[in-house]
C-alpha cells in the first residue's frame, strides 16, 4: 500500500518546490511587465501629445488663412 502512494507523495513534494520557485521568478518578471506597460503609456500619451499639437497648429493656421481670404 505505501509503495503505490510513494508516486503521489513525490508529485506532492516537486509540486510544493516548483511552486516556490515559481513565486521567486514571478515577481521580477511581474515587475518587468508593469515596466513595459507604464513604458508603452508613456509613449502612447506622448504620441497622443504631439498628435493634437499638431492638429491643433493645422487647425489655427487653415482658419487664420480662411479669414484672411474672407476680409
């Protein structure tokens, strides 16, 4: 009886250590992950800046140049 349970015990024990293991490695790679997705808003926020900066300019200078040709 104790021989066919041996199996069980040694999946239950390399269980247990993989698993510590495993919380040891996800904490970088967690932290590393939330590095790249403040990175990738970052340059998301700074591409959405630029891009309304320009549109804005456009969008001053073309009714500038409109009331101009209407006077």
């Amino acid at each position: 009886m104790m021989k066919s349970l041996a199996p069980i015990a040694l999946t239950g024990v390399a269980a247990a250590i993989l698993w510590n293991i495993l919380q040891i490695l996800m904490a970088p790679v967690i932290a590393w992950i939330i590095g790249m997705l403040a990175l990738g808003l970052k340059i998301g926020l700074a591409v959405l800046t630029i891009g309304v900066a320009v549109y804005g300019a456009r969008w001053v200078m073309r009714n500038r140049a409109k009331s101009e040709v209407d006077a």
